[in-house]
C-alpha cells in the first residue's frame, strides 16, 4: 500500500468488507511507537463526544430554542 502525493491511502475492499467500513464510518489514527493503527469509531463514542463539547455550553445566554435548535441540528455529531 502507498500514501498518495496527498497523503491519502486506499483501504482494500476485503478489510473495508470484514470490518463493515463504509463512507460514513468514522475512523481514528492511533500511534503506538512505530506503528500506526486505524481505529473505528463506533456510534456510542461519537455520541459521548459530542456530550463531552456541549457540557456547560447551555450554562452561556442560550435560550431554550438554541438549545433545542444545537440539539436536532443535523452538523452535530
């Protein structure tokens, strides 16, 4: 496997298949001494995350309708 010009890297279809990686699947770069691990990012840690960057945010000037409007907005992780 070679990194393009870019830097970008193509994910072979056999692993992208055993691993049920499509285009909306979020992938993490660990680094472990000389090594490079690509992590999946499964659905409940996006959720925490984005748990984790909204709290304390409602403790500002935000009306209920900002909250509700941040919370069903489709940009959110």
């Amino acid at each position: 496997m070679r990194i393009t010009a870019d830097g970008q890297i193509t994910i072979p279809s056999e692993i992208r298949e055993v691993l049920n990686i499509s285009p909306d699947v979020e992938l993490a770069f660990e680094i472990e001494g000389d090594r490079l691990y690509l992590k999946k990012i499964q659905p409940a840690d996006k959720i925490s995350t984005w748990i984790d960057t909204m709290r304390g945010c409602a403790a500002g000037n935000l009306t209920t309708e900002q909250i509700i409007t941040l919370t069903r907005s489709d940009d959110n992780p």
